[in-house]
C-alpha cells in the first residue's frame, strides 16, 4: 500500500493520501472518498476528476473536503493509482486539499 494508490472503500474509489512511511507501517491511513462521475454534473470546488489514466473505468469525482482515517484492512482491492506521470493531477488534489482547509501560507 503506497501513497496515491486507488483502492476500494466501501464499496467506492478511494485514494491513499498519507504519507510513505504511514503507509508503510502504521495500521491506519488517510484517505479521499470518490464516486462515479459520468458527466451528470460539473465538479464542484472541492472535487477533482479522475479517469482511465488512474486505473478507473471511468469518470470519478475525488472529494478532496473530508479526510478519512481507515483501517489499512478497510481498504479491499487496488483498482489505480494517481501516477507519477500525472504529478499535474496529484498537484490538483493537493491544491484542493490546501484551498479547501484554508491552509495557505
């Protein structure tokens, strides 16, 4: 389990947002709750899409307002992740996240 990784939470995508040594080691770890995009709707602020070249079937909206601390065992089966040749994305969420909690410097 490693950070930026896409894996199942109840049921939804969910992305790994802690830490290597966290994921490493420790029995919990930080996550981003997603859900099925297909177009119904524009992403709202705090929302970023991910797609295909995450390892998603389709369009899903990663909700970057609410970090969830889960049991490693919670999260089910490795469906993506957020990759290194898509650092934009990553910064995106990072930016979200950042913009969402009001924690610029």
């Amino acid at each position: 389990m490693n950070p930026w990784e896409i894996w199942t939470w109840q049921g939804h995508p969910a992305v790994i947002v802690s830490g290597p040594a966290r994921c490493a080691h420790k029995p919990i770890v930080n996550i981003l709750s997603c859900s099925s995009h297909r177009g119904i709707r524009k992403p709202e602020l705090w929302e970023v899409v991910l797609d295909r070249a995450d390892g998603l079937d389709w369009e899903t909206l990663c909700r970057c307002d609410l970090l969830y601390a889960v049991h490693r065992q919670e999260l089910t089966e490795r469906r993506g992740l957020v990759g290194f040749e898509r650092r934009e994305r990553r910064r995106s969420i990072i930016r979200v996240i950042v913009s969402t909690f009001n924690w610029g410097l």
